[in-house]
C-alpha cells in the first residue's frame, strides 16, 4: 500500500527552502485519510502559490496517489503552531 504522508513529503520538500521543516501528520478513519501539512512559515507561500494554485495541484497529485491506494485524501495546510497544539492535544 502507497504510504501517502511519505508521498505528500517527497512532493513538498523539492518545493521549499527548509525541507527539514516539512511535517506531515496522517489521520485514517475507515477508508478516508487526513494528511495535515506543516511547513516553516517562510515556506508557507511557496507552498500554496499564487490564488493557491500549487495547492492544488498538490492536493490533486495526492488524490492520485489515494486512487491507487484505494482510499479518499483530504490535505489540509496548517500552520506550524496549529499543528504543534494538536500534538500537545493528542498526547
């Protein structure tokens, strides 16, 4: 099965100027999958693009991958710090 945070990774990282930054968290329930896309601020708008363009590419990209791992993907791109309070959340 097509592991898809590692795929929304690798398509990301080639985008922005600090790949460290690149985080992705997967939430799966039944057969629709949730990938929440942290980047450093900085990067935020090499990743939406201009009128969210690259945004949508990459989400069609993902929804690509989903079909040939036969499961729905939605992404979402959050901010860093929302993404750091729903970990703190989680735990």
């Amino acid at each position: 099965m097509v592991e898809l945070s590692s795929v929304l990774t690798e398509i990301v990282k080639p985008l922005v100027t600090c790949p460290d930054k690149v985080k992705v968290i997967e939430s799966v329930s039944g057969k629709d999958v949730l990938l929440q896309l942290s980047v450093s601020p900085e990067d935020m708008g090499k990743v939406i693009g201009r009128h969210g363009k690259i945004a949508k590419a990459i989400r069609t990209l993902m929804r690509a991958a989903a079909i040939s791992a036969g499961v729905h993907v939605r992404v979402d791109i959050v901010d860093a710090d929302e993404l750091s309070e729903e970990e703190s959340e989680e735990e």
